[in-house]
C-alpha cells in the first residue's frame, strides 16, 4: 500500500484513466515555475506523468513545443521530484522519429 499523495500529469487518455484511481493537476510540464510550485505545494510521494505532445504529424513542423513538452516538460518533473522527495513513473509512447 502506498502511503502519501499520488499526483497524475496529464488529461489525455491514459491521464483520464489514471484520475479514476487518483486526484490530477493540469499544468504546463514545459513550465518550469509551474511544475516546481505544484510539486512543492502538495509533495507527493508518487507522480506519474502522463502528460505529451501527441500529435505526431504536428512535431515535425514544431519541433520547438514537441521538445519543450516531451523533453523539457519531464526534465523539469525529475528535477522537481528529486527536490522534494517525490517518486516519478514517466510513460511514453512508441511513436519514434528516426532523427531527420
């Protein structure tokens, strides 16, 4: 049994399943201020981030708010986390880019 908060990023559809179980916070994860502010107001002992760009014909002509979003956006929850103490479970996809 897990003891503590149980913080769920993202509204999409595994997001939407996930809120089911537990509470959510929509944020912008590409928000650094954002993500640290909600990862020190309520410490939770889990966050799982379900939260991405998704709309893969879109990355490619802006590649700048995909990289901010599943780049950025986890890299400011794992530095937030390991901040405060809190767990982090990140999913992704299997959409994969070849890199050109």
């Amino acid at each position: 049994m897990i003891s503590g908060n149980l913080l769920v990023i993202g509204a999409g559809q595994l997001g939407n399943e996930l809120m089911r179980l537990s509470w959510s916070a929509d944020i912008n994860i590409a928000d650094q201020d954002a993500v640290l502010t909600i990862i020190e107001h309520h410490k939770p002992f889990l966050v799982i981030n379900a939260a991405a760009y998704t709309a893969v014909d879109k990355a490619e002509s802006d590649p700048q708010t995909a990289f901010a979003v599943n780049k950025d956006g986890p890299a400011h929850l794992a530095r937030a986390c390991a901040k405060f103490g809190s767990a982090l479970v990140h999913v992704s996809t299997d959409y994969v880019f070849d890199g050109n």
